[in-house]
C-alpha cells in the first residue's frame, strides 16, 4: 500500500528528512558473520542496523517488534526460509521493503522472492558498495536486481516464447486512462529510477512523483512496486 505516514507505517518512501534506513539483518550465517557485516553496514551512510535474525521465524518475530524501514533478507535458512518469512512480513506489515541476497541466482529463485513481496535481489558476493546503493534506492520506492540476478532474469525471458503484440482491450484501456505525464513517470520508475530521480528527469517535486506513483498504483489495482513494473511492461511502457 502507499502511505506518506511514518509511525506505525514506517518511512516514507521519499525520505524527505534524511533520516537513516532502518535495516533488519537476516542471515543464516555464524553469529560472527552477521556481527561482520552489521559493522560494515554501518560505516555506510544512511544506514542503521537495528536488529539481526538468524531464521525466518525469529526475522518475522523481530519485524513486528522493530518495524524496520528495510529487511536484508537471506534466501536459504533453517526453519523458514527467506520466501515464506518475506511473504508473512509483507503480510503483516507491508510497508516494510524487503531486499533478498543469496548465494544463488537461478531465475525460479528470484521469480519466487519477487513474488513474495521482495523489492530487491542481490547475490551474497556483491560488493558493499551495491548492497549500501541498493538499500537506498528500494528505500526510496525502487526495485533492485543485481547484475547476477538481472543476468538470469534477461536469459530467462530470452527463453520465452514472446508476448502478444497487441494489448488486450482491458490493458489498452489501463493504457488510455493514464495521463501522458504518468506515463513517464511509471515508464521510468519501470526502468528502476527511484523517487528523486523521476522527479529530476521530469522536473518535478519527489512529492508529486510519490503521489503519483501512489495514484497510479490505486487506479490500476496493484500494491506492490515490483507489480507496477510488471504492468508497465505488459502495457507496452518498459521493456524491462
């Protein structure tokens, strides 16, 4: 859902007061691992790790009780897995973002976190430097795939027969009930442009590129971010 509120909803998406991103480390890794990587995150600007789990049972548990802007979510763990826990924290507080990292890249795995309700995906051998860019970027209501990820992504839709030319009368309609400006902004959100970007490009305010956005994903039904990109494509307005 779009929301503008903080409190019980978390951050806005537009960060307008600069406010660092709360981020929940989840992590199967040895304690010492996660200890490693929460005080490399935290040389990084703009960040505070608030919490660490070590399964999907204890990141959902320390979701509801933190309420994190952000989970850096592992894939594979002990008793939950990173897919089931991302569904039931978007479930329960679905304005909390969510970035996956993994040791492994294959298109099902991405597709199914995607499909949990993930905003982003990175393989666990990226570099800080990426992990900090990506944080910061789905924080401010963008979509993130790492270059491994994007890889996969791109060879898989390659292996596809492809779509359809024509739009089907009901997505020609969607099509013809935006407005020329919000197709740009949803042509370059689609492309994995964040708030400020758009609102630079188009030369207007991060707060009309939110409202927007938040009209848009309204009209057309969706609520998720990564289901707004999935739209764009089908209506013909990104190619991905």
């Amino acid at each position: 859902m779009c929301s503008m509120s903080q409190g019980k909803r978390g951050r806005t998406s537009l960060n307008a007061d600069d406010a660092p991103v709360r981020v929940l480390l989840v992590d199967d890794r040895e304690e010492e691992v996660r200890r490693s990587l929460n005080r490399t995150l935290a040389r990084a600007k703009g960040i505070n790790v608030i919490g660490q789990a070590a399964d999907g049972v204890e990141a959902i548990d320390a979701a509801v009780r933190l309420n994190p802007d952000l989970v850096l979510m592992d894939v594979a763990m002990p008793r939950m897995n990173g897919i089931e826990a991302t569904r039931e924290i978007r479930k329960r507080l679905p304005w909390v973002k969510v970035i996956a990292m993994s040791g492994f890249s294959d298109k099902e795995l991405v597709d199914a976190m995607l499909e949990a309700g993930a905003d982003g995906y990175l393989c666990k051998t990226c570099s800080l430097h990426e992990i900090e860019a990506a944080i910061h970027h789905v924080a401010e209501g963008g979509c993130w795939l790492g270059d491994e990820a994007s890889a996969v992504m791109v060879a898989g839709k390659r292996s596809t027969p492809p779509a359809p030319g024509p739009l089907t009368p009901e997505g020609d309609g969607q099509r013809r009930n935006l407005s020329p400006r919000e197709r740009d902004v949803l042509r370059l959100l689609a492309d994995g442009k964040g708030i400020k970007e758009v609102a630079a490009e188009l030369s207007m305010t991060s707060s009309g590129v939110y409202s927007t956005k938040c009209r848009m994903m309204r009209r057309l039904g969706v609520e998720r971010d990564a289901d707004l990109v999935k739209l764009a494509v089908r209506l013909g307005l990104s190619q991905l």
